[in-house]
C-alpha cells in the first residue's frame, strides 16, 4: 500500500471537531425535537416515523383539549371523584410521560453529529432534561395527584355496599332522590394517643340546600343532656323520656354518647362500621327535628394537621386567647403562648387548634358557648379559603392530612354528587350559622320542642324564629377538661403573664367579647358573627 493511500485512510477515519455554527444548529434541533415529539425524528432523517408520532401526538392534545372544554367544571369533578377514571388518569398520564421522554432521547441520539467533544455532549443532554421537564414534569405531577386521589378516596369514603341506618338510597337519574337538603353531621373527636376512648367535643350539623348550596350549620353544647331518642328503636324503649343521668355525670352528656350508646345497644349498630357516628347521628337528629343522612368525623388532634396543609387560616380574633391551657385545682394552668386580638389574623395549624378548642383563660375564653361561636368561625375561614387555586397547589399536603385526620360514611358512589354540591356551596356564599347558647336553651334542662322550631326557621331565612325563653346568662358548669395536648416542636415557648385586670363589663356583657348578634334572633351569616 502506498504512503499516499495509508494517509488518506488514516484521514477519513479521524473525527473532524463540530464547528460552533453547527453545534448551535444541533442545540435548536435537540430543544425543538424535546418540545414537540416527532420533530426530532423529522430533522434526523427519519421524516416516516417523525411526523408519525408527531400527528399523534397532536391529535391526543386535541382530543384532550376538546374532552376539558366540553366536560366543563362538572364534568372534571366527576373524574376526579371516580376511581376507575382515577386510574386510567393515572396510568395515561404516565405512559404519555415515559413516551414523551424516549422519543427525545432518540432525537438526541439520532441527531448529534460526529466529532462532538465529552463537555458538547454533556450539554445537549442538559438541553434534553431542561426542555423535557417543562413537558414531563407537569405530566408527571397530575398523575401523581390522580393516583393520591385514588389512594383518598379507598382509605377516607365508605364502601358503596357498607351497612348504615340513616344514608337514604339514591340513584344516578337524581343522586339526592327528591331530597331538598342534605344533612351531614359535623364531630370533632379527641382521640389520640393516651386515650382509650372517643369523646366528641365538637358537635355540629352541616344541613345544605341541594339546590342552591345555601348552608346552615348547627352548633350544640357538648354537655347538653336529656337528649331524645329516636322512636321505634331499642334505644327511645331504654330512655323513654330522654338520656338522662345526673347531671354532674359525664355519662349522659352529648359528648358521650358516641362512646356510651352503642356500648348499651351492640346489637341494634351491629354491621356498622362506626356504630358511635350512627348513633350521634340518629340522637342529635332527633334533637333537631332533622334527619341526619351523613356524618364526617374530624379528629381535633390532627385538625392542625390539616390547617397546616391550607397554610393557615386568616381570622379575625376577637380577644387574647391563652394557648396550652387547662384547668388544675380550680384554677387555669399558665399558658405557653397567646394568640393576640386583630383584624385578619394568620394562623397556623397549632394556633388555629386553640383558638377552636380552648376553654381556660380569662373572661370569655372559659365560656362554651364562645367557643361554639370560634369553632364555627374557623369552618367559615376554612369554607372561605378553601378555592380552587390553593386546593391544586397544597393538594398533595392536603390528602395526607385528610387521610391521617378525618373518617366519614359518605361513600365512594356519592363522592361525585358531594363534590358537585360543594362547589354550588362555595358559589352560594350563604353560610348561616345558630349555635344553641343559652340564649335559646338551658344546657342542662333544654326545651328540644323550642330548639326544632329554631332550626325550622333557620333553614327558612323569610321565616321568624320562635321567642326564647329568657335564660341565666352564667356558662355551662361541670366542664370537663381537654387532655393534655402534646406540643409541636414549633410551638410558642415564651411565657407571657395574663393582662392587668381591667374594670368589671357592665352587666349583661361578655367580657374582653366583641359585639355578636344574639342567637335568640335565629341563624345569622358567618361574616355577621367573625
């Protein structure tokens, strides 16, 4: 072989170095062929395939913008509520995904030119994972959320075939059957650890117009007694003329009977899944004249979990409320913190927790029936600030919190209409509340005749509730105390003192309270009270 030749060879087989005009090209080819799939495959050479994957790939957006456009709102919910279309949701999402990403690496593979140096290499890569995760990573997200949706749905809802005494049937021509209002009970529980039992100290009833969203929510003491028992059953047969007791005996106050009744009657809750919730249920109904088709239970422990995951609430706090509070020898413990008075106050989960639930401290803090008026307060603030926008951005955060905090009987089947019903709650903006203070009703020995018509008039706006009786304007006594409470890590640590005392209200005022509208008048707007 001749010297010529040999040189010749050894020249067509070195790499030439890709000049910079050249390499910007290959960038832009790279981006555009990570940005549209198939465009790649067209600039390679491979025009077939390319425009192949690329006409498919317009056509699913399409068929995917059209689907959104005419499901609307509604139709977006229904998916979002149905698990089987969770899971196709899930798995199409994913698979796009994973799609999306091979047909770029191919593009990077089939277009880089020959004599590309280590650090060239490198970056046409970063162009490829930059560019890709403006596609991919949304893709990836959405079906991670449809797949914690799922996940939701099967730990939080009820089976459609599980037992209960009080859910009415429903069918998908009319979900509500012909029902104007639905009635959900509203408990919030103090379970957790260090406390074999259940105690519902927060108990409420949430009764929506199916029509409109307008809503009325209902507050009673948790220490309210002689509560009526539902007629025909084992329980009215036992207490014919009410759950009585002593009224010093925790017994046979409101809060126990989630823990008590269904220890008296196992038989009749048999096939329950959660008999204390159906007898609550069945009892407070009974005491409001309504029918109470559903219950959601909160548990209070993890309600600041929850709180957490909106990112706090904005409420207006009326007074200093003292934070890690209770009662020993008489008397108040000191407080670890103070959650001071103000327009639009922010709090977190922690500090929205006591304002909700603390009842030892000074003037109206003590009050039950101010803490009935703060805990409705709160689920206006929650109602409120619950849009869209911040639902999609906390949603991951949210779940979790659900799952570890809340139980209810709404099943998985009736998922869809409650989602429905709620965005015509939000829309409505009619959110009335009535807690039974003593005002209307003496805790102790309540008139259950005068409490229906209030309701019924409440759920009436044009009706006039029914004249209260006057009422001693001392707070419930024989209170029971809130378990210790463990602190987070993040809790406010510096004492502070109590405030100086201040001059005596005059009579008949709440003291350190701002002004409220009476409940004697009946429901009034959230926004009048907080």
């Amino acid at each position: 072989m001749s010297s010529d030749e040999t040189v010749g060879r050894r020249a067509r087989g070195r790499r030439t170095n890709v000049s910079p005009a050249e390499f910007r090209r290959f960038l832009r080819q790279v981006g555009v062929g990570t940005l549209v799939p198939g465009a790649g495959l067209i600039a390679a050479g491979r025009k077939k395939l390319g425009w192949t994957v690329l006409t498919l790939f317009l056509l699913l957006a399409a068929g995917a913008a059209v689907y959104v456009v005419r499901s609307g709102i509604s139709g977006l919910v229904d998916d979002g509520t149905d698990t089987d279309r969770l899971n196709l949701i899930t798995g199409a999402l994913a698979a796009v995904a994973v799609v999306w990403l091979l047909t770029a690496l191919v593009s990077l593979y089939l277009l880089q030119p020959r004599g590309l140096k280590a650090p060239q290499r490198l970056l046409s890569a970063l162009v490829v994972v930059v560019v890709a995760s403006l596609v991919v990573a949304p893709l990836s997200l959405g079906s991670r959320y449809a797949y914690t949706q799922r996940g939701l749905i099967g730990n939080v809802f009820a089976d459609d075939d599980s037992h209960s005494l009080t859910r009415p049937d429903s069918s998908d021509e009319d979900p509500w059957a012909g029902q104007q209002r639905v009635n959900v009970l509203i408990l919030g529980s103090d379970s957790g650890p260090g406390r074999d039992d259940t105690r519902t100290d927060t108990v409420m009833v949430a009764s929506i117009n199916t029509e409109t969203g307008d809503t009325a929510l209902f507050s009673l003491p948790r220490n309210l007694l002689n509560l009526p028992m539902p007629p025909d059953t084992p329980l009215a047969e036992a207490y014919p003329d009410g759950y009585m007791g002593p009224e010093e005996d925790a017994y046979y106050w409101l809060s126990a009977v989630y823990r008590f009744v269904p220890y008296e009657f196992p038989e009749f809750f048999e096939g329950v899944a959660d008999p204390g919730a159906e007898a609550a249920k069945l009892i407070v109904g009974e005491a409001l004249g309504l029918d109470i088709h559903y219950y959601v239970m909160v548990n209070l422990r993890g309600f600041q979990y929850l709180v957490d995951a909106f990112g706090g609430i904005d409420i207006d706090v009326p007074y200093r409320i003292p934070i890690g509070t209770k009662e020993q020898f008489g008397r108040c413990t000191e407080p670890s913190g103070w959650i001071e008075p103000g327009k639009d106050q922010h709090l977190d989960g922690y500090q929205a927790l006591w304002f909700a639930r603390a009842r030892c401290g000074p003037g109206p803090v003590s009050d039950d029936y101010e803490r009935m008026r703060r805990q409705r307060c709160v689920i206006g603030a929650i109602t409120e600030q619950a849009n869209p926008t911040t639902l999609l951005r906390r949603y991951q955060q949210l779940a979790s919190a659900a799952e570890n905090t809340m139980s209810t009987d709404i099943t998985e089947g009736r998922l869809s209409d409650f989602a429905q019903l709620a965005l015509k709650v939000q829309d409505s903006g009619g959110l009335r509340s009535l807690p039974f203070t003593n005002d209307i009703i003496e805790y102790h020995d309540p008139d259950y005749d005068v409490i229906r018509e209030y309701v019924q008039a409440s759920l009436d706006p044009a009706a006039t509730p029914p004249p209260a009786e006057e009422q001693p304007t001392a707070p419930p006594t024989g209170e029971e105390e809130p378990p210790p409470t463990e602190q987070p890590t993040d809790a406010p640590t510096g004492e502070e003192e109590p405030p100086a005392e201040e001059e005596p209200p005059a009579e008949g005022e709440t003291p350190g309270a701002t002004e409220t509208p009476s409940d004697a008048d009946g429901a009034v707007d959230v926004d009048d009270v907080c």
